[in-house]
C-alpha cells in the first residue's frame, strides 16, 4: 500500500470564486498552476511511491520556509494574501 500526500499550494479553480476569494491578492497575483497540471503531477508522484508531494519550486520554497518564519508573522502574511479588500 502507498500514501501519497499532495500539497498542491494555491491552484487555478472555481474553489476561489465560490469562497468569495476571487479578489484576494494571492488570486489576483495569477501565480497558480492550474489544476490539471496539480493532478498530473500528483498522479506522478503516487505512482513513483513518493510520500509527499509538491508541485512547482514555488510551492516547494514556501512549504519548507515555513519552519523558519513566526508563527504571528506567518498568519499575518496568509491573511495578507487571502483577505479581499472591500
């Protein structure tokens, strides 16, 4: 048996229309894969026995600088990017 776990980052879908988040920064920015190319890459990665896997250098930057950013600060940079501004 193989768990693969995929931590695609923030992905082009309708997920961000119908939370409301269409004009959040991080959607506005346009740096987001799409999600056919999310899945193959997945796909990839479960089949070549990986346990965890992300897609794209971005992603892969952001998830491994985490353990080295505050935690206050960290949750004042995700609200930045994914609050909408009325």
């Amino acid at each position: 048996m193989t768990v693969t776990v995929l931590c695609p980052g923030p992905t082009a879908s309708a997920f961000h229309h119908r939370t409301g988040m269409s004009d959040s920064k991080l959607v506005k920015s346009k740096n987001m894969m799409d999600a056919q190319t999310v899945a193959e890459i997945g796909y990839r990665g479960l089949m070549a026995n990986k346990t965890t896997v992300i897609p794209g250098l971005q992603n892969r930057i952001l998830a491994e600088s985490v353990r080295f950013i505050p935690r206050d600060l960290l949750t004042k940079i995700v609200r930045t990017t994914q609050e909408v501004k009325e």
